[in-house]
C-alpha cells in the first residue's frame, strides 16, 4: 500500500514526503489558469511540502505560489487533511507575478477594470468613471435614447455603450459585423428592430444612415468597383426615399414589383424586348464577373451579389429612362424604377433592410459580402448544398417564398440565377424547383401580364387571347432564361 | 470554519436571455448568461475576453437570478492575478465559443477556483442540449462564429491592453 520506497516511479524524488508519510500517496491536481499537473504527495504532508513540490514542478517561487481549495487559501502551516485535499481532487494554484504593484498600474492606465493596485475600494469608483463615460447605456439598459450621436449603433438596442467601451473601433466592427450575423440568422428579430421608432427615426436621418453606410469597409470596397453607389449614397432624396423603402417591406415589395412591371411593359415595345436584353448581357456580364470575383463559388452569395450589382444600375436605369414608353404608367414606374433598383442598392447596402421577406437574398448582399465569406456561412451553405433536404425546409418556410418570387420577378436576379457557369448546379436546380413549385403563388400567364394585358385591351388590341400570345411569346425574362438554362444545363457535363 | 481571516461572498448572476431585451439583445443566445459578482464587482466572459463592471451594470440590467455561492478566502489581488491569467491562455477573447466554451464555461470555473462549488448544472447542460438536437448541429457553424459580449463591462487585460 504505502508506496514509500521511493523506487515507485509515479512518485516524484522526494524522500523527504516519502519518509514521512507512512499514509498513502495521493495525486491531487493541481491547476492554474495556464495548465494543470497531477502531483502525487502524501496524504499527510503540510501544504508548505506540497508547495515545495509544486515549485519543483511549476518552476516557481514557493513564494509565488497561491494554494486555493475549496475558496480557502491554503497556508503553509496547514496540511493537505486539514482542508479535505484527497486523492483525485483539484486545488487550484495561483502564481503570483512578483510586480503587483506594477501589473497594477499598467492595467489601470490600459483602461481595463482596473485590478485595484489599492485592493478594494478604488476599484468601484475606477469602474464606474470608464464605464460613467458610456452614460446611459450602462444604467438605464432599457433606455434607447441615443445619447452619442456619432454612434451609429445608437437605434439599435443600445449597443452604442459597446463603441465606447474601450475597446476601440475594431471591435465595433467586430460587433457590428456580430450583430449582422444574428440579424441574419434572426428574421423576426429584423422586423423587430425594425419596428422600433428610434431606429425608425435613425433612419429618417440621411446623413446618419450614410454615415453608417460608409463606414462598412466591406461598402467601401463596393463603392470603389461601383461609383454608382456612393453617387447614389449622396443623393440626399435618394437617401431618404430609400430609407423610406427600407423601413416599409411592404413599400418594397411594392417597389420590386413596380420595376418588374416596367420593364415588363417595356418588352412589350417592338424591337424593346431586344434592346433590354441587349443591355443586360451588355452591362450584367462585367457586374456579373465582379460579383463573381467577390463572392467566389457561392451561388448564395451571388444571388445576394446580384442585388449589390444593382447598385450599378441607376446607371442603367438612367439610360433606359429616354427609351419611349407609351403607356402611361411606366412614366412614373420610370422614376420609381429609379428609386427602385436605388432601394433595392440602398437597401442591399443598409444592414438594417428589414428582411422579414429578404432574409437572404437582399439585405445580406449589401454588408453581407462580409457575412458571405464568413466561414460559419460558408460552412452552412455547403452543408446545405450537400443536403438537400435541408435547403428544402430552409426555402419552404413562407417568407422564403415570398422572397423567392420578389427575386424571380426581377428579371435581372433571374437572368443571374439562370447563369450556367454557376458551380453548384445542384442547389440551383433546386432553387428552380422551388420556383416552379411554387404552385399556387407562382402567378399563370394570365395573371402576370394582368396589367399588360389591361394595357393593350385599353389600346384597342381586343383579343384578349392574342394579346396573351404575344406577351407570352416575348415572356417575361426569367421564363426564357429558365428555358435556356435547364436546356443547357441538362447538356452539361456538370 | 466561516470567516479566517476575512472572507468574500461570491455571487452568481443569472441572466435569463428568453426574455425582454435581452432577446433582442443575444437571439441565439439559447439560454443564459452567468457572470461572478465578487468584491463588489461583476465579472464574465464574452467575445471581448474577460470583462467586468459594477454589478447588475451590462446591458443586460439586472439579473434574474442570484445564487450564492458562498464564501472565498482569496482576496483581490490574487483573483486579479488568475483572471489576468486566465484572460490570456483559456478565456482570451477569440476563445470564445458559443457553445463549447462560453461564458458559462467561465462562471462554472471560476466559481470552483473561489469556492470550490459549481454552478447549477442545468446552465452547465444547456449547450449540449442544443448540439444534441438536429437543429442545433446545423445551426453549429453560424453559432460558433457568434460572440457574445453583452455590453457595459470593461475588458480586464494584465499586462497591455487586448481587447
């Protein structure tokens, strides 16, 4: 039983302890913040034994060393029994660095808690002037008065106590880019948001929305490739009417569809057809291998990037507006087109687009380059794409659907979605199952050209059923497109 | 037995995140947070390292349960020195994980180091609850790239500031 030769190769040199223990030898573990060693001593030496066996094994002081078991310090007079130090337990073994007093100011000017040099009462007050600076975000949490302006979080929830925190800029980004991510993964808690009044008047603020804009390094790398955008980000009207969009999801859905009807009526012009998909191919084929470089081999994110690239279109936009339209409507869809492929930027770009109906597709694109090529994303996109089950239930919940369809309508997500060269086939095959399988939503022929139709009986074109003819022929983009790319598709070796 | 030389009670914050702001606060939080309360001060884990503040002082206010865990006899500066310590090998900020090693990882290892007793385990339990489940596996990606540090707390950093 007793081990005490001193031969027994589990016990360490010591035949000091050995000699004196005629009691078993137990292995306790010792643990500091860093590591933790299992030393075997008897049971009945003193704790300055156990200490010296420590420092032997720590390379330690003796006098460095902090015993604590059971939130009792362990005093070198005392022994191993007395505190109930048995075999298998853990005492946890604090190394004093020699320089307290000045491991204690260094902490103190490095803005931290302040581990009070003058244990104790300091403290409290050190605590309270850095955390006083955050004013009242610390007190009154509930409060979401933003009491800095410059802080752009201030709406939301309060987070500006975070900016202020010393923690300096970088973790903003850090928590801003956090926040994102929960805001992403949490459609409800957006709407949330988003419903609250002050980030609704936060985001009546132009110049604090733009503010905030900007300040994503992720924006500033889409404004270099995209010129559009920051034109667009200074446009104060824009600005405001965008964050009017923003903050009403019905309002942009409304303008989604506005767009898609114009440039649906827009086919229907002779010779229009063409010339709009002449201008796609002309313009989507660079936005399109801009998108690509920055999203790399992620449809998701393509799609998403699309919606960024839209960004360049006020340029577009702004060419087709000369292009006469004779139906009286698009006149005004023309102007709302405008706004409304600038929404679907601004609102690609604002992180707070409320996405009850978007989660994926628009919102994420904008600051979500970042969230894209988060590796957590990346890893729940290809653990999606290889269960497919998965991406099954993912777009069958209702909003999905809804966004689904807002993304097909717009012609320009279609064409994009149908691009062969997309790597992973199979999930986009899916998405175009979901799409035709969206039965009863996905609108027949007859109801999606309802307005052209209209328009051409009010002309004077009659036959309704002629009428249908022709605008199916023509289709609408992504009909085609989806034609064109399950026909290629299915010849590719992919 | 009670009192050696002087001794600290030890407090356990429990913030239940179901509710309230906190809601809005940490969504995926799934849970609770914890913090220790000791010499007057409150002290937790999050993405930002080890961080403390005024007790009942983050974001999210007041807690909702407070457990005692009784009394430790290490004063100050030692727990100084061991969070200092921990801050930098095991509970760095970028150690985080919303699961595995969160903040009630902390709570649970510093309340043994103070006093020798573990938080309630049902805390302890949660994260592996949720990883268990099928939903939990596959959220796991986006979970672990989440931090969560509530606000209002300064981070404690030993030697130079990394925050």
């Amino acid at each position: 039983m007793a081990e005490n030769s001193g031969t027994d190769p589990a016990v360490e040199t010591n035949t000091e302890e050995n000699a004196a223990a005629s009691a078993t030898i137990i292995k306790v573990t010792v643990k500091t913040p860093k590591d933790k060693e299992e030393i075997a001593i008897a049971e009945d030496s003193s704790v300055a034994q156990f200490k010296e066996e420590i420092s032997k094994r720590f390379k330690a002081n003796q006098d460095q060393l902090v015993l604590i078991f059971a939130g009792k310090i362990l005093k070198d007079g005392d022994t191993l029994g007395q505190h109930g130090i048995k075999d298998g337990l853990t005492v946890h073994l604090v190394i004093k660095t020699a320089q307290k007093t000045s491991g204690g100011g260094s902490s103190q000017t490095s803005a931290s808690s302040g581990p009070g040099p003058s244990q104790g009462n300091t403290d409290g007050s050190a605590n309270s002037s850095p955390a006083g600076n955050l004013g009242t975000p610390q007190g009154s949490a509930p409060s979401l008065t933003p009491t800095q302006p410059p802080n752009m979080l201030a709406g939301f929830g309060d987070l500006s106590g975070l900016a202020n925190l010393g923690m300096g800029s970088a973790n903003f980004m850090e928590l801003q880019q956090q926040m994102q991510r929960q805001l992403m993964s949490n459609p409800e808690m957006l709407s949330q948001i988003m419903e609250n009044p002050l980030v609704q008047s936060m985001m009546s603020n132009p110049d604090l929305m733009r503010q905030m804009i900007v300040a994503n390094p992720q924006m500033q790398q889409l404004m270099e490739r995209n010129p559009e955008i920051s034109h667009m980000l200074n446009n104060p009207e824009l600005m405001r009417q965008t964050m009017e969009l923003a903050r009403n999801p019905a309002m942009m859905q409304e303008m989604m569809r506005n767009q898609d009807r114009a440039l649906s009526n827009l086919e229907s012009i002779p010779g229009g057809y063409n010339a709009l998909r002449r201008m796609y191919t002309d313009i989507q084929e660079p936005m399109f291998s801009a998108a690509r470089e920055q999203f790399g081999n992620n449809p998701f994110s393509a799609l998403g990037g699309n919606t960024d690239n839209s960004g360049a279109q006020p340029s577009r936009i702004e060419n087709r507006e000369p292009l006469p339209n004779p139906w009286g409507p698009p006149d005004t869809a023309a102007a709302t087109t405008t706004s409304g492929t600038a929404t679907t930027t601004s609102s690609t770009t604002s992180s707070t687009t409320p996405s009850v109906s978007n989660p994926l597709g628009i919102s994420s694109s904008s600051l979500g380059n970042g969230m894209f090529n988060s590796p957590g994303m990346q890893s729940l996109m290809q653990q999606i794409s290889e269960n497919p089950q998965l991406m099954q239930n993912m777009l069958s919940a209702p909003y999905m659907r809804t966004m689904m369809q807002s993304l097909a309508q717009n012609p320009d997500i279609a064409s994009q979605v149908a691009r062969p060269s997309f790597p992973k086939q199979q999930l986009m095959q899916q998405m175009l199952q979901m799409f035709a399988g969206g039965n009863a939503s996905t609108p027949t022929p007859e109801v999606r050209f309802q307005q052209q139709l209209e328009q051409l009986s009010a002309m004077g074109f009659i036959n309704r059923e002629a009428n249908l003819q022709a605008l199916i022929a023509t289709g609408s983009f992504g009909d085609e497109i989806w034609k064109s790319y399950s026909a290629i598709s299915s010849r590719l070796p992919l | 037995m009670d009192q050696h030389d002087s001794t600290f009670g030890v407090q356990l914050f429990i913030y239940d995140l179901s509710r309230g702001m906190a809601r809005q606060l940490s969504p995926i939080m799934l849970g609770e947070h914890t913090s220790i309360v000791v010499y007057g001060e409150e002290f937790f884990y999050g993405g930002a390292g080890i961080s403390s503040c005024p007790p009942g002082g983050t974001m999210l206010g007041p807690p909702d349960t407070v457990v005692e865990l009784g009394n430790t006899e290490v004063t100050e500066e030692i727990f100084m020195d061991y969070l200092s310590s921990l801050g930098e090998t095991t509970y760095s900020g970028d150690k985080y994980r919303l699961f595995e090693h969160n903040c009630n990882t902390f709570t649970n290892e510093v309340a043994q180091f103070l006093t020798g007793n573990k938080i309630p385990s049902y805390i302890t339990d949660l994260p592996s609850e949720v990883l268990s489940t099928p939903f939990g596996q596959v959220l796991r990606p986006i979970l672990d790239s989440i931090h969560i540090a509530p606000p209002g707390g300064n981070v404690i950093s030993s030697q130079n500031n990394h925050s």
